[in-house]
C-alpha cells in the first residue's frame, strides 16, 4: 500500500503547504525587517525563516536586523 507522498501531486501540495506557511511568517515580520530585507543581498530561504523563528521567538528588532546586515557583510565580500 503507497503512502500519500508517493502519489502524484502530494510533493506539489507540501511545496505549496511550506510556501504558505512561510508567506505567513513572514507577513508577520515587523515591517522595518521587510524592508531591510528588500534591500539585502541575495537574501536566502533559510536566512528568511531563521528570521522568523526569531521573531516568533521574541527576539528584539534590532536582532533580527542584525542578522540581515551580518549576512549582507557576508555576501559582499
């Protein structure tokens, strides 16, 4: 007997599923962290969602926008 992950379409709907909940979270990130991260270079997935777990974490704004500008540093060298 197949489970659901082997039928066709079940990865599409955890992709869109992860998509979702992702695009939630990060509505929900105070909006100075939007727009640094507007203006970021090549902000990445993982960097997005460790933002978010921050935030729903309870971490302070200016720790999330330490995180972003920590990674810009990174990628401009």
């Amino acid at each position: 007997m197949a489970d659901s992950t082997s039928t066709p379409g079940a990865k599409a709907d955890d992709d869109s599923s992860t998509l979702r909940r992702l695009m939630d979270q990060f509505d929900a990130l105070p909006s100075e962290v939007r727009e640094a991260l507007a203006t970021a270079i090549s902000p990445s997935d993982q960097m997005i969602e460790v933002l978010c777990t921050m935030h729903q974490s309870g971490f302070a704004l200016s720790d999330l926008l330490r995180v972003i500008s920590a990674s810009n540093a990174n990628s401009s060298r």
